[in-house]
C-alpha cells in the first residue's frame, strides 16, 4: 500500500530574468501512479516571474520559496513524485534548485525520483 507524505517543496532561486517584463516560470511537484508518470497530477505549483503577467505589483525576488505538499489528491495516493518547471516570455531564463523535506510517512512506502532535483535553465 502506498504512503502518505506531507512535507514542503524547497525552491531555492538564484537567479531569474526579467527584463522583458513577461517572464513566467511555473514550478511543479507532479505526482505520478508509476515510475513512468503515465497518470500525473499536479500536487504543488508556484508562479513566480515579472510583476506584469502575475499582475502583482512587484517582480518576484531571488531567495527561497516554500510549498506544501502531499501526495493524495481525491483519494488517490501517489508514490511517485517529480519536479517540472514549465517557463514562458521573450528572454527567460531561471536557475533553482529543488528539494523535498517530508514529515514522518502515514503508512506505506514511497519513493521520491530525484532525476529532476536540480535545474539550470536557459
């Protein structure tokens, strides 16, 4: 029987272009019921990026960013797990890294790909 973990996505951000003002970068925890993600679910997601398409009224900053996760959504555990980034705008580019902290499990097994913990994006 799968487990169920909670715990937090680190993103730490250290460096990120804006210049264009319509940069975007999405971060996901995507969830998968296998080891080839063939049914995924989004579990966490950040966007960060400049102030005109996240209509706030500041860009994003460099520096840490901390989202909760857990891996059951509608009753669907999923033991699998990987980080996605999907980016947008004339010049992005972003460079993360990513890491999983997790709370004691539930009950079960589970098992964390760490194939995409680290990322340079140009």
């Amino acid at each position: 029987m799968p487990l169920t973990v909670r715990g937090n996505v680190i993103i730490e951000v250290a460096a990120m272009a804006l210049q264009s003002n319509n940069e975007l970068y999405q971060i996901l925890l995507i969830g998968g019921n296998n080891g080839s993600f063939s049914r995924t679910v989004v579990l966490a997601q950040i966007e960060i990026g400049a102030r005109e398409v996240l209509e706030e009224t500041l860009d994003s900053k460099l520096g840490r960013y901390i989202l909760p996760f857990e891996n059951e959504k509608n009753g669907v555990v999923y033991p699998f797990v990987r980080v996605r980034h999907v980016i947008s705008g004339t010049t992005p580019s972003i460079n993360y890294q990513c890491r999983l902290e997790k709370d004691l499990p539930v009950k079960g097994t589970v098992n964390i790909n760490p194939g995409d913990a680290s990322t340079t994006t140009t």
